[in-house]
C-alpha cells in the first residue's frame, strides 16, 4: 500500500504520490498527491483558501486545510509549515490536529512522479505552499 503510517520518529504518515496537483490562484491554493492518478487507494488534500470570509474564520474554517484519504480524516488549521525537498515534502502537523486526522506526527509525501521533479511544476509547488503557509494579515 502506498500509504503507511509509520514509526519514525516525528513522522505519523508517508505517502509515496505516483501523482501529483497543484491548482493556485488569487483566492485558493490547493495541493493534492495519490498513490496512483486513476482510481487511488491513498490521497492527501492540502488547501488554503487566501482571502477567508468573516464566516470563514467564526467557523474556524480558515488556515490550512489538511484531509487524508476522506473528510472523515480532516482538519482545518492543521498544517503549520513544510520543507520540501529534491524527492519529499514534509507537512508540520499542528498535534491539536492528531486526532482528526488519525495520525501522531508530520506527513511526509514521497515525490515519486517524475513530473512533479521537472522544474516547472516544482515551481509551482514552491508558490502554492508559500501561499498556503504564509502568514495571515
């Protein structure tokens, strides 16, 4: 299975992505990895939306949004950063989102798409997690 939790230290999920999306505009950034492009066993949602209503924030629906493999495995407010590097992207996982999302510790996504390694896409990524992680007004 491409989706293992995990006993290394600090890492409560790996996900090996044979496939990645990046979609990232003025008002949302969303990032989304599988274990496979046509009918996954195992996603990871990442999304942000960038200009949060009144409403958004009273719900507490604001920040980032984290959902693994069904929103019955979801949590706004649940990522706090990420470093991404030549073959992975580790998550910082807020521990008050452990719980909702059924793991103890940091996600880390196994680039393995040779696509999201062309620079390109990789610069794209690199613009949607910096907005999704940058800080609120």
């Amino acid at each position: 299975m491409a989706r293992r939790k995990t006993q290394d230290r600090d890492v409560g999920l790996r996900l090996r992505a044979a496939q990645a999306w990046v979609l990232h505009d003025d008002s949302f950034a969303n990032l989304a990895f599988a274990d496979s492009a046509e009918d996954p066993a195992a996603y990871i949602v990442i999304t942000r939306t960038l200009t949060p209503t009144a409403i958004n924030r009273r719900l507490r629906m604001d920040g980032v949004y984290v959902e693994i493999d069904d929103q019955g495995s979801s949590a706004y407010r649940a990522a706090t950063g990420f470093a991404l590097g030549r073959s992975e992207l580790r998550i910082a996982i807020s521990p008050d989102a452990y719980d909702r999302l059924g793991i103890e510790g940091d996600i880390v996504i196994e680039l393995a798409d040779p696509d999201v390694k062309k620079k390109k896409l990789r610069a794209a990524l690199q613009a949607a997690l910096a907005a999704i992680f940058e800080t609120e007004p």
